[in-house]
C-alpha cells in the first residue's frame, strides 16, 4: 500500500511570516496537533505542534501573537514521497519517534500529511498492526522486569 491512497490531502500550512496564534487557529480548525510550516513557493521548512506552541510560549512569557513561525527553532524536516509504502513510512516514523509526516512532491512542496492514525483508519490489517506496534515504540515504555520492580510493603 502506498502513502497517496490514504493519505490526508486537505491540509492547513501557515507561513513563515505566520504567527503561533494563526496556527493554533487552523489545528483548531483542521482538529489536528500539528501544522506545516512552508515557505512562499509552498515548500515544507518546518512542522509546528501544539506542544511546541505551549512551550514556546510558557518558556519566553508571551503571548502566541507575539512569536512568528519563523521564529521557532525547525530540526532537519522529514517528509515522504506519495509513492513511498506504508511500510516504509512507518519504519521511519519509528526511528525518529513521531506520529505524522509531511508529503512532499519533487520540489518539497506540501501535498498532505500522513498519520499513523490515517493507517489505522484507512490502512490494510497488515499495515494496521504495524501502525500500532509503531505507535508503541513511540509512546510505549519497555516493561518493567520483575528483577527491577520494587515493591513497598505497608
């Protein structure tokens, strides 16, 4: 299965020149935890996050308004290519621990957004249950031994 058959196409982006109070208004809007971020030829140079509103805006004391998107510290953006496997997207969505990923076309301009809940929606069984053991490795915390646990007796 590829990205381009379940996919999310109808995506909000805010601009560079955007601020936190724009997309904090299109997740809203869209009901999602994250918007991308493009420049003025719609290529992805960043992602903001819902988290990443509420630190930057708890850590320096101002009001979202204040802080444009350009602003915000972007790490190396991953992306994917509509034509990628599902399989291939999860794999990568587990390595670098996140839930959603740009795509991008030929020129990283913004396409849509895949999600590891677009897989469990939309997705095969097959790559449904991979979604979910993706999602663990992301949010999941390896289980404690028996050997490491303490227990605390009244």
């Amino acid at each position: 299965m590829k990205v381009f058959e379940i996919m999310t196409i109808d995506v909000a982006s805010c601009g560079l020149d955007d601020d936190l109070s724009r997309a904090a208004s299109l997740m809203w809007e869209k009901d999602c935890g994250v918007i991308p971020v493009v420049d003025s030829e719609r290529r992805v140079v960043g992602v903001v996050t819902d988290r990443d509103i509420a630190i930057a805006t708890a850590s320096q004391n101002r009001r979202p308004s204040e802080i444009k998107a350009r602003d915000m510290l972007f790490q190396p953006i991953e992306c994917c290519d509509m034509e990628d496997t599902i399989e291939t997207v999860l794999d990568r969505m587990a390595k670098i621990r996140i839930r959603r990923l740009p795509v991008v076309g030929e020129r990283c301009e913004l396409l849509g957004m895949i999600s590891i809940a677009d897989v469990l929606k939309n997705g095969r069984k097959r790559e449904a249950k991979q979604a979910v053991k993706t999602l663990m490795r992301i949010v999941g915390r390896p289980k404690a031994r028996a050997a490491d646990s303490v227990l605390v007796e009244p």
